[in-house]
C-alpha cells in the first residue's frame, strides 16, 4: 500500500514551499467559492445558460492577452512580488463583488468584468508561481508535486463548492465573494514569511516581441509538449460541461448543485493520494492519452445520467481522468523545459488548460440550447474522444514521449 501513497517529502521539510503551499491552499479555497457563486449569481439573474457561458468567454479574452505578457513578467522580474500584487488585485476585485451582492439589483455588467479583471490578473498569478515552484524544491520532486499541487487544488474544490451553494442558498452571495477576499490574506502572509525574497530566473533586457514570443517558438518546436496543450485543450472544449451545471439543478436539485461542481475534484482527490505509482510510469505521453479519452468516455456517461448519483459516479471518474492527465503534464514541463523560459512557457501552460473550460463553457450553454442538456453533453463527450485519438496519431512525438533519465531541466 505504502508505494500508492502520495509522496510528501517537499512537505515535510519546513521552508518556503511549505509556506507557499499552506497560503495557496487556503486561497484556494476562497476562490473555489467563488468559482460556484459567480456563475450561480449569473443563473440567478439572468435564467439563462448561454448568459453564464458567456462568463466564460468574457474570461478567456483576457486571459489570452495578458499570458503573453504574464510570462514575459515571471522571466523578467521577482516572481514573489508580482504574486503580491496579483493577490492584492484579486483581494480588491472581490470586495466589488460582495459590495455589488449587496444592492437591491446587483449588476450583471460588473459580474462580466470582475470575471474578466480576475481572470487577466490570473494570467499574472499562474505563471508566477508555476515558474517559482521548481526554484523551491529539488528537480527528481517535481511528480510529487504535481500530485500535492493536485490535492492541494481538489481538496479546496471539493469543499469549496460544497460550502458555496449552502452559503448562496441561506446567506447570499455577499459573504461567499467576501469570505473568498479575506482567505486573499493567508497567500500574502506566506509570501512576506519567506525567507528567500528574491525568484527571478535571471534574464534581462528589455521586454520585445522576441521575448514575448521566443517561449511560443520553443513550444511549437517540440511536438511532445505541443501534443500536451492540444489534447488537453480539446478534452476541456468539447467535454466541459460546468456552465450547465446550475441548470441540471432544475433535474437534481437546486440545493445540489455545489456537489455537481465538487464530484469531479473528489474523483480528482482519490487519484491524487493513490499517486505514489505515478513515479513508475515512463510512458507519459500515452498516460495523458490514455486519460484524455477516459475523461470524454465519463462525460458520456454523465450525460445519460438519470439520477443524482450516477451523475456525480461520472463526474468523479472524469475528474480522475483529468488528474491522471495533469500530474504526467505537469510532470513533462516542470523536468524538460529550460528555466530561463519557465515563466513564458507557463503562461502557454495556462491558455491551454483555461482557454478550454473558458471556451467550453460558452460552446456548452449553446450546445444545450440547441440539442438540450442532456445530448449536448454526449455529444461533446465523443467530440473529446475522437479529438483525443486525432492528436495522438497525429504527433508521434507525444506519443512516443518517456521521461528522461535526467530529469534536471536542460539551460
């Protein structure tokens, strides 16, 4: 049983990780507050499926733009203080929020631009502390921490949403935006107890389109990593049926809605702690495959879902699926890629595992509105499979990919 057990040895030794990780985890929670109110929010004012898509597209837009310059930004200057700043930014957008959860007739024009403004100020955030991350713990610990990032991440998106649709139900969603802005506090602690200050990769010059775009050559270059944006992005497009979920409240439940939101992160948590096998699989490109298309196969099996819990079974098993895909992503980029480009290559990272949800949710509202709930998650669910197996065969190289030997990043 020992070898199924998640690796924790980049936990046990007190230092900056440690600190990192516990501010992380409690914002983390915050945030997955408010990942279920916002849209609910949306549902609740609007009773419209496409209108909470559209949160979805009025995230990507600016997600897009500012990971070409939020990657630039970790490469260039201290990764501590830009995520300072980006959680000050996001501790300020969501007090708006709450102020505008208060009012009589709270607006859905400020719900679409704090859902934008927090997702630009993400595209700051992510490549940050991804790139900061290898500079904190030994290069032969980065599957271990993939898979703690991973528990970390799904522990919060279990009880977050669980907790945020009791909350909108009984308090509003004033409180839920306001309990996310105050857990804003617990990364910026950890980031001023830090005793090492300094996180740069130790590039300079100024900021041009060669520096801006230098990190989207590299990854074109090597179709090992491209086979990793693609496949993801097409299993989050296609198969990603969260913007549906507050209205399967209308067949399940609306008081259930949050345990749609958390099923897949609890199938997600269960691989995590059973990932100590993770560190004996060399063939890491087809265990992304092999989990892209189980993860279409579950949402198949979710949208045929007549009852309660068979659609949260489902669910589950996608979001093992996915955690199974991510561990061995984040696996590839954190022992393959140079650390002067780490930042830069993050911000790709993050357009190809947000651009699809945020698009997908958009693709998801229409979908419904022209098939039904229902078959449109079907039919996503075989898009994902069919897609998956299209990038497989065509991109040998990602699916011939094995972990190196040496597993410290090349320069």
């Amino acid at each position: 049983m020992r070898h199924l057990l998640p690796d924790l040895a980049p936990l046990q030794r007190p230092g900056d990780f440690r600190l990192l990780y516990l501010g992380q985890a409690i914002s983390g929670f915050g945030s997955a507050v408010t990942y279920v109110v916002l849209p609910v929010q949306m549902y609740q004012l609007t009773k419209s499926s496409v209108m909470v898509g559209l949160l979805g597209v009025a995230e990507f837009v600016p997600m897009l733009l500012m990971a070409f310059l939020g990657g630039v930004l970790a490469d260039r200057f201290n990764r501590r203080r830009l995520l300072m700043m980006a959680d000050t930014l996001m501790t300020a957008t969501l007090i708006a929020l709450t102020i505008n959860a208060l009012q009589p007739q709270p607006r859905v024009n400020l719900l679409f631009a704090a859902a934008a403004f927090l997702a630009a100020l993400n595209s700051v955030h992510r490549p940050a502390i991804e790139a900061m991350t290898p500079q904190l713990v030994r290069a032969d610990e980065m599957t271990a921490v993939s898979a703690l990032n991973s528990i970390r991440h799904n522990i919060a998106y279990i009880a977050g949403p669980g907790l945020a649709g009791w909350i909108a139900v009984n308090y509003g969603a004033a409180v839920a935006f306001g309990l996310d802005a105050a857990s804003y506090l617990a990364p910026i602690a950890a980031l001023l107890a830090m005793k090492q200050k300094v996180f740069q990769s130790g590039e300079e010059g100024a900021i041009t389109w060669h520096t801006l775009a230098e990190g989207w050559h590299y990854a074109l270059e090597r179709k090992d990593l491209l086979g990793t944006y693609l496949i993801d992005m097409n299993a989050m497009f296609f198969g990603m049926p969260n913007a549906l979920f507050p209205a399967f409240g209308a067949i399940f439940g609306e008081q259930n809605v949050g345990w749609l939101y958390s099923a897949g992160p609890v199938g997600a948590l269960l691989c995590s702690v059973t990932s100590g096998w993770a560190k004996h699989i060399v063939h890491h490109g087809q265990a992304i495959a092999w989990a892209a298309g189980l993860w279409g196969v579950a949402i198949i099996g979710f949208g045929f879902s007549q009852s309660l819990w068979l659609a949260l079974f489902f669910l589950a098993c996608a979001g093992a699926a996915d955690m199974v895909s991510g561990i061995f992503r984040g696996t590839l980029w954190n022992q393959t890629i140079p650390a002067r480009l780490r930042g830069r290559t993050a911000a790709i990272e993050m357009v190809s595992y947000l651009s699809g949800p945020y698009l997908g949710n958009a693709e998801a509202g229409f979908a419904a509105r022209l098939l039904g709930l229902g078959p449109s998650v079907v039919v996503g669910g075989v898009l994902t499979v069919v897609g998956s197996l299209a990038i497989t065969w065509a991109l040998p190289a990602f699916r011939k990919y094995r972990a190196p030997s040496a597993v410290p990043p090349p320069d």
